[in-house]
C-alpha cells in the first residue's frame, strides 16, 4: 500500500467495527485489528480470499448489505456490511457480526408461521413445550421455562421446560415452599411490572439464600450463573413468563434480550390463540346443548306424554273388561303410567340442565332462586338457599357462573332422583382470605348409594370443577340422614380483584 493507504489505514485501525480494504475480487487486501479478533482471523488478508465476494452471498438491503462466509476454521458467518469510499487500494467496507442476530430473527419467524397451525392442532401446552425447546437451542442458554397463568385464576403452572432434567413435575411446590420462607420471586415481579428481568449471579445467589434451599437441588441440576424472566404480554394482560437461565460464561446482550422478549410474545401469542380456541369450542357445546335440548324437549319428552295419556286411557278401558282381566290390564296401565311419569321428570331434568341458564342474563342468585322455586313446586321438596351477595356482581366470568349454576342444578337433581328428601339445604359462600367458591348441598334422603362415583352427572360435576381448579367430594351425612356434597372452586380474576371482596 502506499503512504495514503497506509494513513487510510491507521485511522481505520482505531475503529471498535470490522474495516477492511478489498480489491475488485472482494478479497481484503487489508483488515483492521477488531475485524480479525470478530472473525476469528490470523495471518494475512490472502487467507480471507473471495470474503466479500460475489459468491459468498453478498446481497442488497435499504441500509446494509449482508454477506455470509465460513472461515478456514469452519466457523460461519453472517455479516453486515456497508460499502465505503475508494482508496488507491480498493474500497473500504466496514462490518459487524450479525450472526446471533441473523439466527434469533429466523427461529423467531419460523415460530410465527408455525405457531398458529401448532395451537389448533397440539394442546397448548405442546406448543409452549416445543417453544421452550426452540429457545433452549440458542446460544448462552442452560435452561428455559414458560410458565402461564391457570385459566381464569392468578395461580402459575409450568406449561414448557427444557434443560432440566428431574424434578419438573414438583417445581411448583417447591417455588412456593421457597416463596413461603421468604424467597424474592422475580418471576412474579416480571408479570406485575410488565417488563423484563436480567439478574447477574442469580445462582449463586438462590444458592447462599437458605430461603431458596427447596430448590437448591432443582437449580444445580445445570450449570448457569444469571437469570432473565421475560413477561407473557397479550391482549389479555400478562399471562405468564418465559424464564431462561444463561450458561456460565455467557455475556448477555441487547440481541438475546431482544430475542427472549420476541418469543415471550410468540408464547403470549399461543395462549391467546389457543384461549379463544377453547371459547369457540365452548360456544359450539353451548349451541349443540340448546339443540338437544329443544330436541328432547319438542320430540321426546312429547312422545313420553303421549305414552302416559294412553296408559291412563287404557285404564279407563280395563274397567269396563272382565274382572280378571281388568285386574291385569289396569296393572299394566298403572306401571306403564308410573314409568312415563319417572321418564319424563327425568327427561325434564336434563333438559334443564341443558338448557344454558339465565344465570348469566338475570345473575346467579336470581336464576338458583328459579331453579329452587321449580323444584320445590314440582317435587315437593324444601330446598333453602343462600347465595353470597358478592357472587352476584358483573365481572363475574359467565362460563364460571355456568359452571356453579350447572354443578347446583346437577347436585340438587342427583338428591331429588335418588335420595328422596324431604328438605334440602343449599349453600354457595366466598371465602375472603383466598376468594375460593365453596358450594354445599345437603339433603336428608337416603344417603349416597355404592355406585355415587360412577354416575355421569358426578363426573360432569368434577369436569366442571377441574375448569376452576377445584375440586368435588360426596359424603353421608355425620350424625344425622342423607348426603352432603362439596365443591370448591377458584375464584376468576375479576372478581378477586374487585375491590368489594378484599
């Protein structure tokens, strides 16, 4: 080079950036000290032959150009470059390494194509399982969990993990054991403050605390040193967190920030779609209750009737017979009349439950007083009921006011049909400490029969409890006749937050 290429030079030696001067080939007559130490490249320029080059896949972008190119050594690279001014030499480009850069944006892309089609055919938590997996492969990262919040309800669950290899079904417990003694949570700081959480040193840390000594032996299956918790933001809100543990000796950076929140919002993303998936399906179950409904109600339970107003029509004809015969056929008149009369209660009883209730048009307390007032004038039975004021509010979810209308009704039926009562005492209460729903139906009647567990209307019962994490138990009564059952149910999030019930 002469003097004016080597002054060019000196100046370009002083930049932190890549800089080279190539000639007409794209081979780099020159490069600067930082873009040796970026590539990984000792000796002189002839080893770069061909760097910038045609055939390296050098191509236009609005503001920079990209060129990828393996070294002597086999390692790849994704370069960005902007053309400078010409020099006696050649022409001078400076560069970056946008190779972690380059890989974030493709696995982020292929998760968007993907990640629809993945929620309207896997379960979601298939989805957030292979999402973990998807950033498990990035470099720098040990370990990955995405943790979501429970349908309508503020309890977290570990929905998709990678890199840990034991203890995953107990993590929760053991997170909340550490958070009862103490522990700093920062998972939950993450989703309350809406914005992500970089802690240097996390392990170390947990590991000096005695208050994280639950999960000690959780945290040291792998090898990492600090801690990033990215929030779930969705339409809805906060959902959950996508929690990554960086491998010992990793530098984070601005890139793998950028990265970790752009596939917590893929995760977000997933639940959303897969939460309005599970609101369509649940409004096709609604609809195709209403049809059976009007079906039962239009054909069969008509049809009932109908065999009913015959038998009681042939009792009046066995009258006028024989005596032994009349005798016979009034039996069979009397038997067959019985018999409609049970199937068409029973018929309406299902048809009642699936009939969507009003509770969600005039309010849970106005639509049980409905159901009770039927019973008791059909069936006369007493049935007491008390409904907490507070569930009789707006925020409430109407899929969760359903739900306790439904496990009422189907409660109150199962003591009619089967026990044979005569008083029944029902209870729905809120618990202020947790907002847990505790539902009690207790009847007089004949107690629980041995096959109380194998019934489909139990099991709906305990189907629509799980939805709320709660849970069903059916007991006889202590001291006294007849059945309790008891439900609890969690509370959604609205209505715990509403600030009548804190």
């Amino acid at each position: 080079m002469n003097r004016t290429d080597i002054a060019e030079a000196a100046v370009l030696d002083m930049l932190s950036a890549g800089a080279a001067i190539i000639d007409d080939t794209g081979t780099p007559v020159w490069v600067n000290q930082a873009g040796k130490r970026l590539l990984a490249l000792s000796g002189a320029p002839v080893a770069m032959r061909g760097l910038f080059g045609s055939d390296t896949g050098l191509r236009s972008d609005p503001d920079e150009m990209i060129c990828e190119w393996t070294n002597p050594a086999g390692k790849k690279f994704v370069l960005a470059c902007q053309m400078g001014g010409c020099v006696p030499a050649g022409r001078i480009v400076l560069f970056r390494d946008v190779t972690v850069q380059r890989d974030h944006q493709q696995r982020v892309a292929a998760l968007a194509r993907t990640a629809a089609s993945m929620a309207s055919d896997s379960s979601l938590e298939a989805v957030l399982e292979a999402m973990a997996a998807e950033v498990q492969a990035s470099e720098g990262i040990a370990g990955t969990q995405i943790v979501t919040r429970a349908p309508d309800s503020d309890q977290l669950q570990l929905m998709g993990s990678a890199g840990f290899h034991h203890e995953i079904t107990t993590f929760f417990d053991l997170l909340m054991e550490s958070q009862s003694r103490g522990a700093d949570l920062i998972t939950t700081r993450a989703m309350r403050e809406c914005r992500q959480f970089v802690l240097p040193g996390r392990r170390a840390q947990m590991l000096r605390d005695p208050a994280w000594g639950p999960l000690h032996g959780y945290v040291s299956q792998i090898e990492w040193d600090d801690f990033i918790s990215s929030p779930l933001l969705s339409r809805r809100g906060v959902v959950g967190a996508l929690n990554v543990y960086v491998t010992v000796g990793y530098r984070v950076n601005p890139s793998m920030l950028e990265f970790l929140q752009s596939m917590a919002d893929q995760a977000a993303l997933a639940v959303d779609y897969a939460t309005l998936i599970s609101h369509e399906r649940a409004n096709v179950r609604i609809d195709e209750r209403k049809k059976l409904a009007r079906d039962l109600h239009d054909s069969v339970v008509q049809h009932v009737f109908s065999i009913g107003m015959q038998a009681r029509g042939l009792g009046i004809v066995a009258a006028k017979l024989p005596p032994a015969q009349a005798e016979r056929v009034g039996r069979i008149s009397a038997e067959i009349s019985e018999l409609a009369g049970n199937v068409r209660r029973d018929l309406r009883g299902i048809v009642l439950a699936l009939q969507p209730p009003v509770s969600a048009e005039i309010g849970l307390v106005a639509a049980l007083s409905v159901l009770v007032e039927g019973i008791m004038r059909r069936d006369a039975i007493q049935v007491s009921l008390r409904v907490d004021p507070a569930l009789n509010v707006d925020v409430l979810d109407d899929a969760f006011v359903e739900d306790i209308y439904l496990i009422v009704s189907e409660a109150l039926h199962n003591a009619v049909k089967h026990a044979a009562p005569s008083t029944i005492a029902v209870v729905v209460a809120v618990a202020p400490e947790d907002h847990r729903i505790t539902i009690l139906v207790r009847d007089d009647g004949r107690g629980p029969g041995r096959d109380i567990d194998q019934g489909y209307g139990l099991t709906s019962m305990h189907d629509r409890a799980a939805r709320w994490a709660g849970e069903v138990s059916v007991e006889k009564n202590i001291g006294g006749p007849g059945t309790t059952v008891s439900v609890n149910l969690t509370a959604p999030m609205p209505f715990a937050r509403n600030p009548l019930h804190q």
